[in-house]
C-alpha cells in the first residue's frame, strides 16, 4: 500500500517542474486564506486596524492565517523564480508550441505583483499608509501622464475599493491567466489529482511555512507591546519586491528615477513575457530539434550541472532582492507609530491626501528614507 501511495504521488512529477506546481498550491492556499480573512476585515480608515487586531488577537487560528497569508506572499516569488530559471535553461521561449504558455506565465507576474501591493495596504497600519503614500509619487514618473496618474491614484484611494481590486479583479484575471497557462491542459490529466500529488511532495516546504507563520509574526499587541524602531530589519516580507523598483527614489533625482525605477522595469518586463514572439527564426525551429533530443537528460553529470546553474542564478537573483531591500523595519515603526501618540498606527492622520498639509509626501528621498532609516529621518 505504501509503494502503490508513493508510486501514485511520484507519477509525472520531476524535480524540474516541481517549483511550477509549488506556485500553484501556494496560489490556491492565498485564496482559501483569503477568503478566511475578508470575513473579519472592516475596510474603513477608523476601523481597518482595529478588525485586523481582532482577528489576529482574538480569533482562533487567525493569527497563524494572517502570517501565513504573509509568508506565502514572499515563498511564491521565491518559488516562480526558480521554475522560471528551469524553463529558461530548458529553452522553453524557443518553442513556438509554448508561446501561449510562455506568454501568460509572464504576464501573470503583473497581478501577482499588484496583489503584494493592495495586500500591504489594506491593514492601513503604519506600512500600509505608507506603501499607499509612495505609489502616487512613483506613478508620476510615468511618461506623458505621470502627474494625472499621480492625482489619480490620490483622489481616487479608498479602502473599499482596494478591498475589491485585491479579493476580486486582481485574483480573477490571476486564475484566467493561470488557467490559459497550463490548467486547460492538465484537465485531461486531471487537476485535483495534480493538485493531490504537488500538495503531498510540497509539505516540506509548507511545514516550513507554518512554522515561520508561528514564530516570526507580525505585531499586532500595540500599544501594549512597542518594538524597537528598526526591529524586523533582515525579516522576509512581500514588499521587498515592490521596493526594489522605489530604491532609486532615494538615491537619485532626476531622469536616472523614471529610468531606472519605470523604464528599465518595464522593458525586461515586456522583453520577458513576449520573447518567443520575436525570436522567430529559423534558428527557433533548430533550437526546437536540439531541446527535445537533449530534454535535460544526457546522465548525472549534465543533471548536476544544470542543478548547479539553477541554485547559483537563484542564488543571484534572491541576493539582489535581499541586498535591496533587508534594511526595511518590517516591525518596528511600532515604537513611534502607535495609539498612544495620538493620531498614529492604524488612524491615518486625516489630511493623509492633502500634500499641502504634508508636503514631506511629495519628496520622495525623504519617504524612502523614512521607511529605511526611521531613526535618523523623521
């Protein structure tokens, strides 16, 4: 019964698609989670906090889902990382028979990006008000409409509707775009049994998840419990990747910011998603040939090599990530932004839209390095 169980799990499952399955139940179980949160969240500027107190304070279990919502945000990037390295060491954007595939594998990135986002801002804590703050000043960076997108985003920021483009739009286009990317094939093989078979070989890392969840967890006992400023400094959270595109807010001024924090961006972005649309060429169908006779087999020694190659170029990308963004105090700004000082965590000062009443707002260095170094600027 044993073998027959791990003869069952192991069919049609290899090391080198493992990570694409991973990404997929950890999008579902975003999706459960989240359909557990929203029945205790109260999306309104006096009350938003205070529901996301409540559940993770005083409901049973709602702690552990509220951190476990955070630290599968953070895992999935990890995990569609490496699948994407495995699918571009083995030519994938080269086969004209995976542009479909390719193509929405890409562009998924997109709602999964927005999703961190909105998913940071609807506590409206200290984190929250502040991500919301920073995306109208990056948005006017845009070319030809960057001040109306910036007024845009200002004049149009609510709650509610955050709430509804996070647990409605954002998560349907995601499913659609999933559902074109491998779904509509693997229903003749049989989604729940993919399902079955990736959430058993996936419980290693899912255990590891939970424990996270359980011992590094977001504080939520303020005032009674006020952290130090920087704490939670060198702590993984899903906003380090939208922060890496807002760095050069702090450093630069000037045309170097939309280069290299809009431009840039969005030109690998675009380059990635339709690369086997503009690689067609003969050298695309010999390339096809070469990829299915070689099918990274060829023994253990290329197997290793390739392995090898996987965990450096992840190696890189995640160091990249961390190197940018580590230093961000996922905790601490507890310690000065809590309801004892007043207008503080969790009641956003009330002319939050008003840049004349705030004009810190509209400069952008000393945002960021508020968010970096709240110590020293304030």
């Amino acid at each position: 019964m044993k073998n027959k169980l791990l003869s069952y799990v192991s069919e049609k499952i290899h090391w080198r698609h493992f990570f694409g399955g991973l990404s997929f139940i950890l999008i579902i179980l975003q999706l459960i989670i989240g359909i557990f949160l929203v029945f205790f969240y109260e999306p309104s500027l006096s009350d938003a906090y205070k529901s996301v107190q409540h559940l993770t304070n005083n409901v049973t279990g709602g702690s552990l889902l509220r951190n476990l919502h955070r630290w599968i945000a953070f895992s999935l990037f990890l995990s569609i990382i490496i699948h994407t390295i495995r699918c571009i060491l083995r030519l994938d954007f080269l086969s004209q028979a995976k542009r479909i595939l390719w193509l929405t594998g890409g562009i998924s990135l997109l709602p999964l990006f927005l999703l961190i986002i909105t998913g940071v801002i609807l506590p409206w804590e200290w984190k929250g008000y502040w991500l919301m703050e920073m995306i109208p000043n990056y948005s006017e960076f845009v070319p030809f409409i960057g001040s109306e997108l910036k007024t845009f985003f200002i004049n149009t920021f609510t709650l509610p509707r955050y709430e509804v483009i996070h647990i409605l739009l954002l998560p349907m286009t995601l499913l659609i775009l999933v559902d074109y990317h491998f779904l509509n094939r693997l229903r003749k093989r049989g989604v729940f049994q993919y399902i079955f078979r990736h959430t058993i070989i996936s419980l290693p890392i899912l255990m590891v998840l939970l424990i996270l969840s359980k011992h590094i967890t977001i504080p939520t006992e303020d005032p009674q419990v006020i952290p130090f400023p920087l704490e939670g400094g060198h702590t993984p959270a899903a906003e380090w990747y939208f922060l890496i595109p807002l760095l050069p807010l702090m450093y630069y001024k000037g045309k170097l910011i939309p280069f290299l924090s809009i431009y840039l961006p969005f030109a690998a972005f675009l380059s990635f998603a339709f690369l086997p649309y503009y690689l067609r060429s003969r050298i695309v169908q010999e390339a096809d040939i070469i990829r299915e006779n070689n099918n990274f087999g060829g023994g253990i020694f290329k197997k290793v090599v390739k392995g090898f190659i996987v965990i450096l170029l992840f190696a890189v990308i995640s160091s990249l990530i961390y190197l940018g963004a580590y230093n961000s105090p996922t905790f601490g700004c507890n310690s000065c932004h809590n309801l004892n000082n007043g207008i503080r965590m969790g009641v956003p000062p009330a002319a939050f839209k008003d840049r004349n009443v705030l004009p810190n707002l509209n400069d952008n260095q000393w945002m960021m390095g508020h968010w970096f170094y709240p110590d020293t600027v304030y």
